[in-house]
C-alpha cells in the first residue's frame, strides 16, 4: 500500500480491515468443527467486514452504488426466477422429473441470462457517460485545427461542462511573463463566477502540478491531509480552498517540460464520482490543448511575422509614391515662388509700369499672398519628403517635440480647412524616447485624422481636437489625442485596433490604428482607447518608454509653442 495515496489507499484500507476482522470472526468456528466445545461467540464480527465495505463505497467511492444496486436487483429477479419456479413446481402435483429438468435447465441458463440483464441495464445506465466520453475524444482529435487561442480555450469549457454536466470549467494559462495563470475562459452551469482571476506560476499548486504531471482530485487530497497534518500536500489542499476549488479536479497541460495552462473542472451536477474513463478523458483533452495552444503560438508568430513583411512592402511602396509626387508638386511650386518673386520686382523697380497707387498696392499684397502660400507648400512638401525617405524605422533616440512640429507643418493646413478648434500642448522638458521619427508622425496623424473625422459631423456644437505630450507620473511620454465626435460604441472599444476594425463605416479600412498597436508595440510602450460610448467622444492614449540614458529633448522651436490653437 506504500504506493498508494489519498482515497485509492483509504478504499485499500477499509476492505482489508473488514475482511481482517470478518476473517477473524468467522474463524471462531474452528474449534466446534474439530470438536473443541467453544462457542462461535466472534461470528457477530462478519458484519463488521459488510459495514467496512459498505463505509468504502459511501465514502470513498469504492463503487457506483447505482451499478451495484442494478445488478443485486437483476440476480435478485433473475435466481428469484431460476430457483423459484422450480421449486414451486415440485410442490403442485406434477412428477418430480419434470422440476429437476427444469431447474437443471434454468441454473444452466441462469448466468446467460444474468450477464444479458446486466449488459443492457449497465448500457442503459452508462449510455450519458459513454457518449460524453466518445464526443469529448472526437473534440481532443479535431482541436489542433483550430489556429486561434481564444477559440480554443472556449471550446475546452464549453465542451467539458456542457458534455460532463459539471457545474464549471475554467481555464488558467501561463501570462508572457510568466508570473501568473491568468484566467482565460470559464464555463458555469449552476457556480457563481466567484473563482480567483489568476494563481502565481509559484503557488504550492503550480508546483505540485509541474513536479507530479498528474492530475490533483480536491476529495484525493483532502482525505490525505486529514489523514496526515504534516504531509507535503497539506498546503496545496490549503491554496484549492483559498482558490475556491472544492471538490475539483484541476487537470495540467504541459508544452514539453513547462506547465503552460490549468484546466480546473467542478463536481458533476449530478453527483456522481469521475471514472477512470472520465479521467482518462480529460487527460486527453489536456493533452491536446496542449498541441492547440502549441499550434496556436506558431500560427501567431507566422502571422506576425507575415503581417510585418506586408506592412513593409506597402510602407515602403506608399513612401515611394509619396516622395514622388513630393518633387512633381515642388517643382511647378518652385516656379510659382520665383516668378511671384520676379513680378514683384519687377513692380517695385520698373516705374514704366504705369497704374494705380491703390492698385499697385492691391497687386503687390497679392504678390506676397501667393509668395507666403507657395512657401508654405513648400514647407509641407520638405515634411513629406522627410517622412518618405528610405530607411526609416530604425530605433534610435528621437526628440519628440521635432516629430511634432513636423506633424503640425504637414496637418495644419487640414485643420484650418475643417474649420476645428485644434489645441496643442507639449511640455518643453521631455526626455528623448526610443523610437522612429517618422514612425511618430505616423502615430499622430492617424489619432488626428480620425478625431478630425469624428467631429466632422458636430453641426450643432464646436469641433474641437486635443492633443496633449507630457510626462505622466510613471515617467513614461504620454501622447493623448481626444475629441468631442461620436465616440466609440462599447463594444467596439477593445477591438478598435484590430485590423480591419473601423467606427467610420464604409469609408475606413481598419488598418490605420492597426498599424498605431503595431509601431508602439515594437516601442515596448501601451496603447488604448477611451470612450463613454455613442455621441460622446474618444480619447487615444499612447505611453511611450523613455531611452536609456537619454537625456532632455531640447525646447521645441518657436512655432510649436507649449499650448497653440489653431481655427
């Protein structure tokens, strides 16, 4: 019995104490059959080894007590019959041949009989049971198709609970830090979701799990602890009742020699003990989440790896592009500006152009207007070209308040075009952060535009976009960029920056945003979205690490003052 543990030992325990002093009883009667005068006085101890068996069964579940009570009842009826009707015949007035013949045909019988019985009752009984069973092996076969974690996890639950009929399923998986089982999915038929959220990967479970690979039974564990107040598994027992896992299996799913999740199935709804087959099951379920979380890992990393290729590919053809049209644009404007230049001149030396003071005056103001506004295309074309060259997307400490400035030359002509209360503020102060310059202004003109296509619609109230750059309290660059437009629906907020996720219906295509998560995420930095719903506005948060020894970003020049507003 060294070997066993838990209930296994406790059933052991109990059948071998009961037939022990059942054994020790019933040998009283010895002395008699050698004729020895000593009364059987011990007989009354072999209903001791009935109630030994029976504690077992209720206790410790040695058996299915409906199977039991099944087949007691069919070789009940069925011996009733064999025996019976024979013996009942021999006392009619029929020959005695005819109830011997009989009885000697029915006791021959009599067991074909009772294993028929017992088969269909047992089949009937079991029905439920094997057909969770062969669902749930048909479910573990086909899950390492599924390329999706999320879906995964949900499948597992919803399976097990709904198939089983246990009151809940969860599942707890390895965060990528490793520090925590995070609850990822969780199924309840008739618990309240009152379980703990996470379990530290160096709780006494974790570790229990990740030095046995087995599975942990509350009820196996428990028995041991109240056996044992010392036993090493005591505090395991302590941490399943603090995570409120009471008569819980909690299964381990392992990629290769890390426990990578914990899959944590309730008692059946109706009371019944889990089989070896049930157990043998959700073994295999655990085994083959353990391929899908696998396979999902992989499908996740091709696709990133992929989706970076792509946006490459496409930034690096749209830079092209961009700093084509960049230099078609600034050559007719360079035309513009010189000829403007040799008009004006022209009129101030060449007194043989005769006409008007005030028109001459007029002329002359025009002059200056086209200058300044070819001046200024000038200055958005530089912009341009600056963020279309090569190269681009190397790390490296950027002044924030110059990515900034730059944004502003390249967006404030849209801006006084839309009519919108576009207000700027940035601390002068900021430390360098690591990044990509361009990528930056990327990151802002995607949070811009879109406020400013969310206010678009503001007929009845101001248009008003703000956009703030500051060090918060955790010392990391805050970009905040929030507007008075119609928000976003709840249910879209935390899949805003998912790919092909829009609130601008068919104008959009989702990947704007996407593209935002992609950059900050390779900056180790955060983003997120906030929004009280519908007609209520959005705000876009972007925090950012600042460089490793980095120092001060210089004061921004004089066009990017601490708070601008531009109308």
């Amino acid at each position: 019995m060294k070997h066993l543990h838990g209930i296994a030992r406790n059933q052991i325990k109990y059948v071998f104490l009961g037939t022990v002093i059942g054994f020790i009883g019933g040998s009283t009667n010895y002395p008699l059959w050698y004729g020895i005068p000593i009364l059987p006085v011990g007989n009354v101890l072999v209903s001791v080894y009935i109630l030994c068996v029976a504690y077992a069964i209720i206790k410790y579940h040695l058996l299915d007590i409906e199977i039991i009570l099944t087949r007691a009842t069919i070789f009940l009826i069925v011996y009733t019959l064999v025996l019976g009707f024979p013996i009942w015949l021999s006392y009619q007035k029929v020959p005695w041949i005819f109830p011997m013949l009989l009885m000697g045909a029915l006791a021959s019988s009599g067991p074909f009989i009772y294993q028929y019985f017992q088969r269909r009752a047992e089949k009937r009984l079991l029905e439920e049971q094997r057909r969770y069973q062969d669902t749930l092996r048909k479910a573990a076969v086909g899950m390492n198709r599924i390329n999706q974690l999320k879906k995964v996890f949900t499948l597992i639950v919803d399976l097990i609970t709904s198939q089983m009929r246990v009151e809940c399923t969860l599942i707890y998986a390895l965060d990528d830090e490793k520090k925590d089982y995070v609850r990822q999915a969780a199924k309840y038929l008739s618990r309240g979701e009152d379980f703990a959220q996470k379990i530290p990967s160096g709780s006494p479970l974790a570790e229990y799990l990740k030095a046995s690979r087995g599975i942990v039974a509350y009820d196996d564990m428990h028995h041991q602890a109240q056996a044992n107040q010392e036993h090493p598994q005591v505090d395991v027992i302590r941490v399943l009742a603090e995570y409120r896992f009471h008569d819980a299996l909690v299964l381990p799913v392992f990629i290769e020699d890390d426990l990578q999740a914990m899959i944590v199935v309730g008692k059946k709804q109706n009371g019944r003990i889990f089989t070896k087959d049930d157990v043998s099951v959700l073994m295999t379920l655990a085994n083959q989440t353990a391929l899908g979380m696998e396979n999902s890992y992989h499908w996740a990393a091709e696709t990133k790896r992929m989706e970076e290729e792509g946006l490459k590919v496409r930034s690096a053809s749209v830079d092209r592009m961009g700093g084509s049209l960049a230099h078609e644009i600034d050559n007719p404007n360079t035309i513009i500006i010189n000829e403007a230049d040799y008009l004006k001149e022209a009129l101030d030396k060449d007194r043989s152009i005769v006409m008007p003071d005030a028109l001459r005056k007029e002329f002359k103001k025009t002059l200056n207007f086209i200058i300044d506004s070819a001046k200024r295309v000038s200055s958005m074309i530089d912009a341009i070209l600056e963020y279309s060259k090569m190269g681009a997307g190397e790390l490296k400490p950027v002044n924030i308040n110059e990515a900034l400035g730059d944004f502003l030359k390249i967006m404030t002509p849209q801006v006084k075009k839309e009519g919108v209360d576009f207000q700027v503020e940035a601390s002068h102060d900021l430390p360098m952060i690591l990044g990509d310059k361009v990528q930056l202004i990327e990151i802002l003109m995607n949070f811009v535009v879109n406020s400013l296509h969310a206010v678009r619609q503001n007929q009845w109230w101001p248009k008003i976009v703000k956009l703030k750059v500051f060090l918060d309290q955790n010392g990391m660059v805050r970009l905040e960029a929030a507007d008075n437009g119609y928000g976003i629906p709840a249910r879209l907020i935390e899949d805003i920056f998912l790919p092909s996720v829009t609130t601008k219906s068919a104008e959009g295509t989702g990947l704007g945003l996407y593209r935002v998560r992609k950059i900050v995420d390779s900056y180790k930095g955060r983003v997120w979205a906030e929004s009280e719903g519908r007609g209520k506005g959005a705000k876009f948060i972007v925090e950012l690490p600042v460089a490793a020894g980095g120092g001060h970003a210089p004061q921004p020049p004089p066009r990017v003052k601490r708070i601008m507003k531009l109308k």
